[in-house]
C-alpha cells in the first residue's frame, strides 16, 4: 500500500485570502537604499519623496526629546498630550484619540467599524492607507472616480451601499494636493446616513492658506459620525517619531480606543508633539516656506511647458507628458534617481504619466528641477 506524503505544511496559505491579496504599501526610496544602490554619496542626495518637512523637526520639540531620554524605561501614557491639544483645539479629551501616527488612527477605524460583508467608500487617487485599513479587515473597498484628480463627493455619497460602515476623504488629498471647500465638506456630512462613519483626513490642514481654512471641528457636536484625524508627521517635522490623533463623539473614542494597542504612542513622540504644538514660529516658517518653494516648483513647471494638478499641501504633482503615445514617468523617475534626487511615482496611485514631488528647501528644490529639466530633455 503506498502512501500519498501529506501537503507540504504552508502557514501562509491559512492567512486570510484578503490580506494575501493585499498589494503591499510602497514607500518613498529611503536616502541609504539610493546610497548604497547607486554609490553615491548620502549627503548628496536630495528626497523629496514622503512629503517631510525640509526644515527638520522644531528646536523645542528636539529639546523635549533630549529631556526625555532619562525617562525610556518607563511605559508612555498619552494624557499630557491629549491635554494639550484639548486646550489647544478647544476639544474635551474625551473626543481625542492617540495614534502611532494618524495611519495607526485610519487603521483603528478600521479595526472598531470593518468586518468582511461590509465596505468603506474612497476616492480614485486618494491616500492608500484607506484601501490597506480596508482589506486588512476583511472589508471590500468601494472605489469611486475622481473629478478634476480630486474628491467627486455626490458620486462618493451616491456609492454608499447599505453594508458601508467608513467612507475616507482627505483633505488636502495626498497625492493629488485637491482640496474641497468647507461648504462641500459639510453638505456632505449632512448627506450622509448618520451610521457610517465619515473620516476626515486632514493630515496637511497645517499647510492651508487662512483663505483656504474651514472649521471643521465644529461639526463635531452636529455628526457622531464625523472622525476628524491629523498628524505631527507632517507641518510638525515629527513624521520619524509617529503620532497623529482623531477627534471624534466620545463614543466613536471609546471604540478607537478597545481595538488601540495600550501603548502605542511612545514617550519621545509625545513629548515632541506637546512640544512642537506650541511652537508657532516654527510652524509659520514651515508653511512660508512652503508657500515659496511650491511657487519655486510651479513656476519652473510652467517654463518647461509641463502640467501639473494645482495643491494645497506640501508636494506637487506634476505630469510627465507622453513621447509618441508612451508614458515616460518612470523614465524620468529613474533618471533623478541617478542624479541623487528621489521623487515618488504615482502609477500605483492609477496617475502612471505623474510624479509627486515634496516641496524642499530652495537648493533641493532646484537640485530638482536641474535634474527633471535634463531627463526630460534625455528621455
Ligand atoms: C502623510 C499622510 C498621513 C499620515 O501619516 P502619519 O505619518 O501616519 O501621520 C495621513 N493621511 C494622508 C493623506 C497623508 O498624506
């Protein structure tokens, strides 16, 4: 009699076939890869490709990290923190909620609201991180077309299906920069089914001009619904340390809060962030120079006869135009690799003919265009 040898064992065909279908997170290429792949020289090399802030972090938030170090061995507790941006936002700490940067906060929505047979609604081009909480839960993600690269809220409240649970907007979006006006935001809210959660990602709101702002904590007391997240990665320099937060009712906080690991802002992180909160002067140089480097950018776009979609936040993407019908983004791409300078394609973004290009110090972002303006004359 002989014997049929069993299956070879496989862990990892028992996972869950939604997280085995999950495309992986591309992050920006790190400066060392580039370093070590090319042979060039790390001081040399230019990243404009994760939206950091050029300017480092804030000289009072480093302070507060050099103060702390005494204090590693202890476990965190988040309670300074959320007491600050309580006083500073003028929210109860009720409604706020800590997050391993705002992606752990996307992701605990997704842990508290998403199960397989339900759906979360985003937008074409919107921040991958809404898929990824999305499929990680089991849950299908509804994608709806994008109107001028940005968020079409009509089509978006039309695609909400009876098992929706989340619908994701960002504002500024991320990797277009489209923004949507207060007014959209709220009449949105207002259209929405009280028993889906709306998240409103404003991971940039630091950025906007005065002319561009909305008040969007306010709608709070009006929608349960309503989880507002942002982060100190961004405006704050802090995005090595991660920490971000929601403001949400107290009970969608108190969801957050049974799926949120115990620990999961560390104490160097929430020292700089109580730190970096207050330091306006720092956050004002942030956004000038800001301001000046995206007009740097789309000037120079503008000579080189290039398109690009109009941002609000701290990158620009712009488009690479076709050479006889063929796309040449990730040509060019790969040319500012060898000249040291990284950007990000955005083809996995559905944009394949764009790249997104953080706005850097004024030398990096020339490093840039000296770079661009030669491979789009080589490819
Ligand atoms: C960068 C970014 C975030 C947050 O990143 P964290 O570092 O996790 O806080 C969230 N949403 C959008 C749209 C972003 O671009």
């Amino acid at each position: 009699m002989s014997t049929v040898p069993p299956p070879p064992a496989d862990p990892c065909e028992r996972a869950p076939a939604y997280v085995r279908g999950i495309a992986p997170y591309q992050p920006g290429k790190p400066i060392s890869e580039l370093a070590r792949e090319m042979g060039l020289d790390e001081a040399r090399i230019v990243k404009l490709a994760s939206n950091e802030n050029p300017l480092g972090l804030s000289p009072r938030a480093r302070a507060a990290i050099e103060a702390a170090l005494p204090e590693l061995a202890r476990y965190p507790d988040g309670f300074d923190l959320a007491k600050a941006l309580s006083g500073k936002l003028g929210i109860p700490m009720d409604h706020i909620v800590l997050g391993n940067g705002s992606n752990d906060v996307l992701e605990l929505v997704g842990g508290a609201f998403l199960a397989p047979g339900c759906s979360a609604v985003y937008s074409q081009h919107a921040f991958a991180v809404y898929p990824l909480a999305t499929q990680a839960r089991g849950a299908r993600g509804i994608v709806v077309p994008a109107r001028q690269h940005g968020h079409d809220l009509a089509a978006m409240r039309a695609a909400i299906a009876p098992e929706t649970r989340v619908v994701f907007v960002a504002n500024p979006n991320n990797p277009t920069g489209t923004l949507l006006t207060g007014g959209e935001l709220e009449a949105f809210l207002r259209a929405v089914p009280g028993d889906v959660v709306v998240v409103l990602d404003e991971a940039y709101n630091e950025y906007l001009p005065a002319a561009a702002r909305y008040d969007s904590l306010q709608w709070l007391a009006r929608h349960r619904n309503l989880v507002i997240t942002r982060t100190f990665s961004k405006a704050y320099g802090l995005a090595g340390l991660r920490v971000g937060y929601a403001l949400c009712d107290p009970s969608v906080a108190d969801l957050l809060n049974r799926v949120r690991q115990p620990f999961n802002v560390n104490n160097l992180a929430l020292v700089a962030a109580i730190a970096a909160l207050d330091d306006e002067p720092f956050l004002r140089a942030s956004r000038e120079l800001n301001q000046a480097g995206m007009a740097q950018l789309t000037a120079a776009f503008a000579r080189l006869g290039l398109a690009w979609i109009p941002s609000f936040a701290n990158f620009v993407t712009v488009e690479i135009p076709r050479r006889d019908g063929a796309s040449r983004a990730g040509a060019v791409y790969q040319r500012l690799l060898r000249a040291g300078v990284i950007v990000r394609p955005v083809a996995g973004y559905a944009l394949p003919d764009h790249l997104r290009v953080t706005i850097g110090l004024p030398e990096e972002n020339e490093r840039f265009l000296a770079a661009l303006a030669a491979a789009l004359g080589a490819s």
